[in-house]
C-alpha cells in the first residue's frame, strides 16, 4: 500500500476504527510496515497520568512496553518526559535502560526509537523496533512521524465524537423521561396543594436522598398515583 493510501486510511471513519486500541493498532501495523527495516511497532495512550494497554504488532513487544511501566526506566518514559524523540541505534552498547535493554536484546532487537505526541490533552507513544543497529536514525522524520501526527488529529476527533454521542444520549433519554417527570410533578401539585417548582424539588430531593435517578423516582410516583406517598412527599417539602 502506497504511503499516502495509508495516510488516507488512517483517517477514514468506522464503528472499530474510532475505538481507540483500534486505531493505535491500525497506528503501529502501517508505522512498522512503512518503516525500512524496522521488524515490529508498539504505541500506546496516556491520557490524565494513567496509561492504556499498549497496541503491539508482535507479542513479544509487549513485555518490552510492560518493563518500562513497571520500572519507569526506558525510552518510553524517556521520550514522554523529554517531549522529543529517544532512540538507541545499538542496544548492545546502550547503557542506559538495563532491564529494557536485557528484553530487547533477548528478542533479538538491537535498535528502537520511540516517539511521542501531544494534542488537546491526549499523550500517545509510537515505538519502532530493529533487529538492525542504526536502522531508525531517519523514523522521526519519515513517514512514521506523519501516521503519528494523523493518529493524534484522528484520536483527539475521535474522543470528540465519543463525547458527543454520550451528550446526544444524555439528551435523549431526558426527553424520554420529561413526559413522565411532568406527570409525577402534577401528582406531586395534587397532593401537597403546591406549585411546579415545589413539586419539582420535591421530586428531586427524594431522587438526591434514595440515590436513584429522578426519571425512576417518578415513575414511581406514577405508578402508584401518589397513593402512599403523602407522608414521604410532606416531609420533603419541610
């Protein structure tokens, strides 16, 4: 696939796709494949300090990610600290990270580069790795970095359109219960002799002190007319 057909893929729209474990999936298969030389990618989330399960293109680089977390030692938390690139063109002299280098080295990786980016608040990591010393010298100018930088615009849209769809949801399900919520209030108004807005707060005192949604607690009032409720609703619009 051409790089600007990856480029276009990246950003194209679907139920899976806006997840966001798929699209930094999607991140480290294209970034490792558009890469000369790199054998695998790993890419991971860190949104409010707290870190997500990383994406990874083989297993193994997995316990490669997992040693950094553990022990807070490696370029993972080298390149989110600096805010800049951090590589390693040859594990076997690298003396820094000694139980990350330990693992790479045991999986036969001998060079990597992680780099990480920011954007409205969301934090990711995208790490490529090489059984090559000096093999990624290039990745943070190449097209890895540009997958990346469209994986941040994709990802913080991404979050966006979460967020609306929960809001549109919110909405709806207020205006499914409006009907009923009306209706409970004119029981309310009937049995204590008082205004809207009195049997409003009524309602929503009950709903505050049973810890129960306000739409459940109407319905109740509803369902039972407001027959044996005198008692419960005078004492709350004390």
């Amino acid at each position: 696939m051409p790089d600007h057909d990856r480029l276009d893929y990246m950003g194209t729209e679907s139920p899976e796709s806006a997840l966001p474990g798929r699209r930094l999936s999607e991140l480290a298969e294209q970034a490792a494949r558009c890469t000369a030389d790199c054998c695998g990618a790993s890419s991971m989330v860190v949104e409010g300090g707290t870190e997500r399960p990383a994406a990874v293109t083989h297993p193994d680089l997995a316990g490669l990610v997992s040693v950094q977390l553990r022990s807070g030692d490696g370029p993972i938390p080298a390149a989110l600290q600096r805010g800049a690139p951090v590589d390693s063109t040859d594990l076997l002299s690298e003396e820094r990270w000694p139980e990350y280098r330990a693992m790479a080295l045991d999986s036969g990786v001998r060079s990597s580069v992680t780099m990480p980016f920011r954007r409205s608040g969301l934090t990711f990591t995208l790490s490529l790795y090489s059984f090559r010393p000096g093999a990624l010298e290039d990745a943070p100018h190449g097209p890895a970095r540009a997958l990346g930088d469209l994986a941040a615009t994709c990802l913080v849209r991404d979050r966006s359109y979460r967020a609306a769809l929960t809001e549109v949801d919110q909405l709806a399900t207020a205006l499914r219960s409006r009907p009923v919520v009306d209706q409970a209030c004119g029981i309310v108004m009937h049995v204590l002799g008082c205004d809207a807005d009195m049997a409003f707060g009524v309602l929503r005192r009950i709903s505050q002190g049973a810890n129960r949604k306000l739409s459940d607690v109407a319905w109740a009032v509803v369902d039972r007319r407001g027959r044996g409720l005198e008692k419960e609703l005078v004492s709350m619009s004390n």
